[in-house]
C-alpha cells in the first residue's frame, strides 16, 4: 500500500511548477498503478490550451470556478466542484479558472514525470521521450 | 469530449448505494478510458472491510477525516483531505471514517458497474460475473 500526503510532496520531483499552475503527480509510471495521478491548480484568472496526443485524461473538479472548450466543437461547458471532463479523443481545448480551480486528473497511459509541455500544448509519448 | 456533473449522476444507474456508502461511477469502462472514476461517499462512524482481488485502486481525501488499516502489514494510516492511498498490492484493509469522508477512486482495470461487492469485500472479476 502506498500512502501519501499532498502536503509532503510540494516542493519535490512530484511537484512541477509552471507560471500559472502547478501539478502534484501523487501517482507517477513508476507506481505501477497503470494510471498517474495528479492534483493540479491553475491560477485565477489563467487560460491554457492543452492537447494530450498521446494520453487519455479525466479531471474532476474539486474547487474553483471555470470554463472548458471544445476547439473540435466548439463547445464551452461550466466547470465547478463536482464537474468532471474526460478527454477521450484526445481533444485539443482551452481551459480557464475564473477563481483558482483544484482538479483531480487521471492520466492513462500513467505519466512518467520526465515529459515536458510542448508548444503544441501535449505531452510527448513516453518513447519519444526515451529517443531524444 | 465527455462532461458530467456529480449531481446529474445521482439516483441514476451510476449511483450506487450501500446502507453506509455511495459510490458516483463518473467514468466505467464503457467509456474507454482503462480506468474508472468514482466519487465515493463514506458515512460518519462507519467501517468497511475491503479487498480488491483483481483491481488496483487509488483513493484521494477530498473531504472529511478517517483511517485505513492495512491487514497485512497492521499498519495505520489517518486520512484527511490530501491523503492519498494506492492499493498497488490488492491490499486487504480496513477503512474507518470518523467524519464523512468523500473519496475520488480511480480503478484500474475499470469498473463495469455491474460489480457487487462480495461477503469477502471484494468485487468479482469481469470475466467472473460473465459466467454467473
């Protein structure tokens, strides 16, 4: 059994800080669980556009306030405690925190910890990671 | 793009309820995701006893204030918001809420829905309740 407390991974590996949110990976590849698990917060009034090619995503909301779209839609859905967003076909979208939001995200394949944000707003795979 | 809403799920078929827990299946395996997301309900003063024989399971505080055992090692582990477990081991445990505790729970592999919980507290694999 793994245990751990958020609190006691801020400001290790697992805590990756990016101007306007940060990510705590509680879960990483290495844990063996077949998914990663994050706790991440976006900062008020912060919009970013992400693209996961390579990983499926879920994200529930547990505090905050803010708007999600769809840029394959164009779609904008309201996101508050309770809300939960599941990236299944690899959706290319925007993300806003209108008051600083708290998400549970679930990654499969599980993140290793040594991706980067590219510019496109994606993680690379895992392989092409180990290439480069 | 999927997008639900904790309460919309209430009294719907992915709201189950037990006589001291209810679980929200935000996400089953119907929808493609290789994993599960529950939103699980534990009430004040109760106590469970549970073993995941053929899943691996992590579980976030989101709120409320509680324990886990772990029955192999006897080891205890006080739970609170930001605590998180990971039954990487199908741990056979024991889960004690002194206050509500609310439980963000990802299942790997993803639950079906059409689980039950069996008298050893554990669910049945999917392929198991396909014979039955």
């Amino acid at each position: 059994m793994i245990v751990r407390d958020l609190k006691d991974l801020k400001n290790t590996h697992r805590d990756i800080a990016h101007q306007q949110w940060t990510s705590v990976r509680m879960l990483l590849a290495e844990d063996g669980m077949g998914f990663s698990f994050h706790i991440t917060t976006l900062a008020t009034g912060s919009e970013h556009q992400f693209h996961y090619k390579h990983h499926l995503e879920s994200v529930y909301c547990i505090s905050g306030r803010g708007s999600i779209t769809d840029l394959g839609t164009g779609e904008t859905h309201q996101i508050h405690p309770g809300v939960m967003y599941a990236l299944n076909a690899h959706d290319r979208h925007i993300l806003r925190a209108e008051q600083e939001l708290v998400m549970a995200c679930c990654f499969n394949p599980p993140v290793t910890g040594d991706e980067v944000h590219r510019e496109d707003g994606s993680y690379a795979p895992a392989a092409e990671l180990e290439e480069t």
